[in-house]
C-alpha cells in the first residue's frame, strides 16, 4: 500500500478571489478526484480547523492499493487538470509518499 499526502499553504489572494473562497474551490476540486481510479482506498481531503494546530491549509490523505494506482490518479485528466488552478493559488506545498509494507504473519 501506499499512502500518498500533501499539503499547501494558500495565498492570501490569488486567481481573483480570498484565500477562503480558493481553498472550498480547491477542497472540490481535489474531492472530486476522490474514485477518479480504481485502487483508491482512502482520499479525505480536510481544511484547517480553528482550535487545532496546523502549519498548512489544507491536506490530502490517500492511500493506494498499490504504486500503479497511486500513478494512474496521478496521470488521470480529471487529476491533471486540477493543477493549474492549485499551482496558481497555492504559497507551499509539500507531499510524502509512503510504502507501507503488509505486516509479516506467523505461519504457526
């Protein structure tokens, strides 16, 4: 499995509009891309929540059944056209892909 998750910073403005209207445009765009392909697992993208520590926006949690899935969301149209949009509004971003390993069983 892998599990797949980016952050962004916004800008205070861009694209014509606040911080606060790009990020709920952002937030569907990415909700949108949510069963794009097959091999998603889990895709919750969540905004910043007053009240709780956070050094980003807005995150993408995803996991993926495997690598092939993670690069089929990557390549698909719908994901690709999201980009010029968050590329233009957003300040940061940072993304880890993670291999998580099935744990080893015991044959006894």
């Amino acid at each position: 499995m892998i599990k797949h998750i980016v952050m962004w910073t916004l800008k205070d403005e861009a694209e014509g509009a606040d911080k606060a209207t790009n990020l709920l445009k952002m937030q569907a765009l990415l909700e949108s891309c949510k069963d794009i392909v097959p091999g998603i697992l889990k895709f919750e993208v969540s905004l910043a929540q007053p009240g709780l520590e956070c050094t980003c926006d807005i995150v993408l949690y995803s996991e993926f059944d495997t690598a092939h899935a993670l690069d089929d969301y990557q390549h698909h149209p719908l994901h690709v056209a999201t980009k010029p949009f968050i590329g233009a509004v957003r300040a940061t971003r940072h993304c880890m892909d993670m291999l998580v390993e099935a744990p080893v069983t015991s044959s006894l």
